[in-house]
C-alpha cells in the first residue's frame, strides 16, 4: 500500500476537503489504485528532456500586453451578486482575527 | 408538433440559411419550433438542465430585424445552439453539473457565447456534463446521467454528453463543449456525430469554467463536417481577454472543404490498435479503406510514448484541477456550508459539495504537488508529455494526419464501469494524447456495430492545421455517407 487512511486524512486537510470515514477508506484504495498505475512513468528516462509546462507561444513575451488604460468593468453589484453572504459591498465570512 | 418543429431536427446550418433567405420561416418561428422540439424530446435524454428561451427569442428577434432591413446576420443566423454548461452566459444559470453551482447566475458571458450571438446564433438553453467536467460517461452530474439517445439505457461519453446528445437527438443544430482529456471526441463518437477539438489556444477560454488550464478547449459539435466547422470559425481568433488564445489568423475552413485530399499521406499509430474491441477496429479500418478510395497514401507510423499517457494526463490534469477548484471554497459562489470558523467553512462547503469524481480528482491532485511528491509525479509529468508531443511532431514530419480510433469501445452501459474509477480512466486513451499534445483532432463518424452503437474515427493534424483535418473529415464524410 502506497496510500493509507492516514495520508488521505493528511492530503484532505491540504485541499480543505471535509470527508466522510467511508469516503477516506474508499479514497484510500482508489488513489492507491491509480498511483500504482502512474508508476509505469518510472520506467522512461526523462534525465534530458525539458518539462512542458505549456503547448505553445509562439509570440514575443510581450505579445498579450496592453497599454494600461481605465476601461468598464464589473460593478461591485454584480461582481458580489453570487455571494452566499456579503454586505457594505464586500464579501463576509466568519471571524478570522480575535480582538 | 408543428411541421417546422420536427424538422428541425436533421436541417443543416445551410439549409436553415436558406429557409431563412427564401422566407420560408422566421428565425423568431424557428427559435420557437426548436424549442418546443427540444423541451418535448429533453425528457427522453435529460440532455438539457435547462432552457432560455428569452434569451433565444431576443437573439432570433434581432436576427428578424437584421433580415427585413437587408442586413447581413452573420453565419450562424438563427442556428439553434446548445452550450454545455460550463461555459458561462449572462443572466443563465451555469452549473457545471455541480451541486456547488446550482444557483449561480454569472455577470458575464464568455467569449465564444458572444461571438456565436454576434454571428446570429440562438443559444436555447444549457447542457448536461459530468461535474466540473470530470468523467468519461456524463454519470457524474449532479442532476442525473445523460442517456445516449442511440441507446437509452447506455451512456452518451462525458463530459460534454449533453451536448453530444443534444445535437444527435435533434435538439440543437450544433453545440459547444469542453474538451480536456476527450470530452468532445469520445461523447461526439459514442452518439454518432461530429466532434471537433481545435488546436490549444484556437479558441479563447474566457469564460470557460476552467478545469485544468493547460489541457482546456472549448471544441464543437455539429451532425457534419461542415456545421462544425462554420460554428469552430465564428468563435475561434485572438481574444485579448485570454492570454493565452492564439493570435494565428483564422483561415476560412468552410471554403476549402474541397473534397481534394489525393496523395494526403495518413499514419495509423500501431500503438493505438492494439486491445481494440473488435468490431471498433473493424468500422475504423472500413474507414481508412475508404480514405484510400479517396487517394490517401497510408502508412503504419509508431507513437512509442503512448502507453504512458493516461499516468501523465491524469497527474497533470489532476494537480491543475485541484488548484483551479480551490475557489469553491463557500465564500464567493453561492453555495456555503454552516460553521463557526472560516476554515471549517471552507471544510464544510466543499466536503458537502463536490460530488465524488471531484473529490477524488481533487485529493489527486493534491497530493501529486504536495511536498516530497511534486518532483515524482508532476515535474515528471510534464517531461513525459514532452516526449508525448515530441512523437507527434516526428511523426507530422512523414505524413500529413494521424488516424485512430476514438474509444476502444462504442458507447457502454450506465453504471456499468462507474465503480471502477482506473478503468474509466484508462478508457480515455487515444484522446488525452491530443488534448497533451495540443494539436488539433476530431471524431466523425465511421458507422455501427452490430448493436446499432455509433463508433467514431479520430483525425488529428499539425496545430493549427484544422484546414485539413476538416478537408479531410468532410471528404470522408460525402464518400461514406455515416453521419446521421
């Protein structure tokens, strides 16, 4: 087993994920699963090739830059229509910071 | 039913042109006629999760005025056109399939929904998709499968299901989907119509609901060659509101589909016919014997980096997934889960949320860039998608397309492959190398197994090169007559 109940515990706390003891066992198996699939990778050597972060630019670095003018935007209204809370034209959430 | 109504199921986009021109309809009596259609039919499949017919009838209404004033339309003029939804439009639920998003309404439309509107095309409503995007048979939606309309009781492909569905039923002319890893080819095959994935960056994303960036296409879906490709040049070109969206002209596709592909040199990858089901090998092969009736030269090519492209599609899509779903976190769309801090918040509304694909792909995709991991999974990664991409440039230096199939196997039944996730990954091999690869590919249809299940055969090109993969389609498509 790569993956044990305890590192799904640890992989769900980085991605904010609330789970269910059942979802935990059932991910467990499934990403243990697939990572032993993704280990066929080892088998190539990649030592000299460069990674490919993107497919293609093949424009100057400066290409998508614009002059920097003022132009219409997204009102506060309907940029914070969606929120499930807001209010004095910001979104609101619970407490952070104890005074 | 009216008269008008049924028909409009099998008219083409030059045929509703032309009964537009010659007044047979107006493009208000057509939006109506379609709409009926597909709201009478959409029980059948559960393609659409919703209309707006407001929206369609403002649109045709602009389109009537534009015509009794001799004013040219636009190309799509009165095209009926469904839009998977997670491509977002002003005012019209967007939901992604997802629980998360039931509710939300977007302040703006993308990039593609404004150009086809400009270009006089009625968008009716909004179609059905695995959540966010993610799967292979529309099962993971949060408002119910899809059924394939070739056969009920099996699954349309995912994610763009619905609009393959939508399209093949008649409920729409053409549509739009998403394509990341097969999500236009692989449902366009299972329902028997064409689908079309441009080159990375044809298309602008904004607005596209993003999945994972640097595999995502909006792509179309048409019941030929020519309606999908019309529709692909109303919306492709520079849009300065995606960086990274091409700024490569637009070629007039339509125009060049000439029927001339003669001493075209085509590659069949042997990789790709091994472990096929028979039947699927067979109707794609009648398809090459036809390709070489048409004049094609056609070789045997290898593309030896192949079998290692379902591990590194899905450690890349999985770990921009994950980033890219961070902001479905409670605070800004909608959905919000109740708790006393902000972290159980987030905690809570995503835990609650997401449907298990999701999740699943989430925690994947977190995990392969945690610490200690990032080097092993997702660097490596990327340097096998390198060699990936690096396949196909050789292999464009000895012929001119690549033709594969698109599946391994036509459409399979609902619930039959849903508890078992690495398979239903596995079953995305001969797409996810084009989407990595980020050259242009489309499926179109090659005919039916005994079952009457349509089967779909994959023409990929050099990027940018949709003139010929289209050319080629279409030839392909008049020789054979399979579309429909």
């Amino acid at each position: 087993m790569k993956i044990t109940e305890k590192d799904v515990r640890y992989v769900a706390d980085l991605a904010n994920l609330k789970l269910t003891d059942a979802e935990i066992a059932g991910l467990a198996k499934d990403l243990d699963d697939i990572l032993t699939h993704m280990d066929a990778l080892n088998e190539l050597d990649t030592s000299n090739v460069e990674p490919m972060a993107q497919v293609l630019f093949d424009n100057e670095e400066t290409a998508t830059l614009r002059e920097d003018q003022q132009r219409p935007c997204l009102s506060n209204e309907a940029a914070l229509a969606a929120a499930p809370l807001a209010g004095n034209g910001y979104y609101k959430v619970p407490k952070v910071i104890e005074r | 039913m009216s008269a008008l109504a049924s028909s409009v199921a099998s008219l083409t986009i030059p045929q509703l042109r032309q009964g537009l021109e010659q007044r047979r309809f107006s493009a208000v009596e057509l939006a109506q006629s379609a709409l009926e259609f597909a709201q009478a039919e959409n029980p059948k499949t559960n393609a659409y999760l919703h209309f707006c017919p407001e929206r369609a009838l403002a649109a045709a209404e602009r389109v009537d005025r534009q015509l009794a004033a001799g004013e040219d339309p636009g190309p799509l003029a009165g095209v009926p056109i469904a839009v998977k939804d997670v491509i977002v439009t002003e005012g019209v639920r967007t939901t992604c399939g997802s629980r998360l998003l039931e509710r939300y309404v977007p302040p703006y439309d993308a990039t593609a929904v404004r150009r086809m509107e400009q270009a006089g095309g009625i968008i009716l409503g909004k179609t059905n998709c695995d959540e966010f995007a993610m799967g292979s048979s529309n099962e993971n939606s949060a408002f119910g499968p899809v059924r394939n309309p070739a056969a009920l009781d099996r699954v349309p492909g995912g994610s763009s299901g619905g609009s393959a569905a939508a399209v093949a039923q008649g409920m729409a002319v053409v549509a739009l989907g998403s394509d990341t890893g097969g999500s236009v080819r692989q449902p366009a095959s299972f329902c028997g119509v064409v689908g079309v994935t441009p080159t990375y960056g044809r298309v602008s994303r904004y607005g596209l609901v993003a999945f994972a960036s640097s595999l995502d296409h909006i792509g179309p879906f048409g019941r030929t060659v020519r309606d999908a490709a019309l529709l692909l040049q109303t919306i492709a070109g520079r849009d300065e509101c995606d960086a990274t969206s091409a700024f490569a002209p637009v070629p007039d596709y339509v125009a060049q589909l000439d029927g001339n592909v003669a001493g075209r040199r085509i590659g069949l990858p042997r990789e790709y016919f091994e472990g096929l089901a028979s039947e699927t090998g067979d109707l794609v092969m009648r398809g090459v014997e036809l390709l070489k009736k048409l004049g094609c030269e056609v070789r045997e090519i290898s593309l030896p980096a192949t079998r290692f492209a379902v591990p590194c599609y899905y450690i890349i899509a999985t770990a921009e997934a994950s980033s890219n779903l961070a902001r479905y976190d409670g605070v800004r769309y909608t959905t919000r889960a109740t708790a006393d801090t902000l972290s159980d918040l987030y905690r809570a509304t995503r835990g609650a949320g997401f449907g298990a694909e999701c999740k699943r792909r989430i925690m994947l995709g977190t995990y392969v860039l945690s610490h200690g991991y990032y080097d092993a999974y997702y660097l490596k990664a990327q340097k096998v998608r390198a060699l990936i991409a690096e396949d196909f440039r050789k292999a464009f230096t000895e012929v001119d397309a690549i033709v594969t199939p698109v599946s391994p196997s036509p459409a399979f039944k609902i619930g039959e492959k849903i508890d078992d996730p690495l398979e239903m990954y596995l079953s995305d091999i001969y797409t996810i190398t084009g989407d990595l690869a980020g050259i242009p590919c489309m499926s179109v249809p090659c005919g039916k197994t005994a079952a009457d299940l349509p089967v779909g055969m994959q023409i990929l090109t050099r990027h940018f090169d949709e003139t010929g993969m289209f050319r080629l389609a279409d030839a392909f498509e008049k020789a054979g007559g399979f579309t429909g």
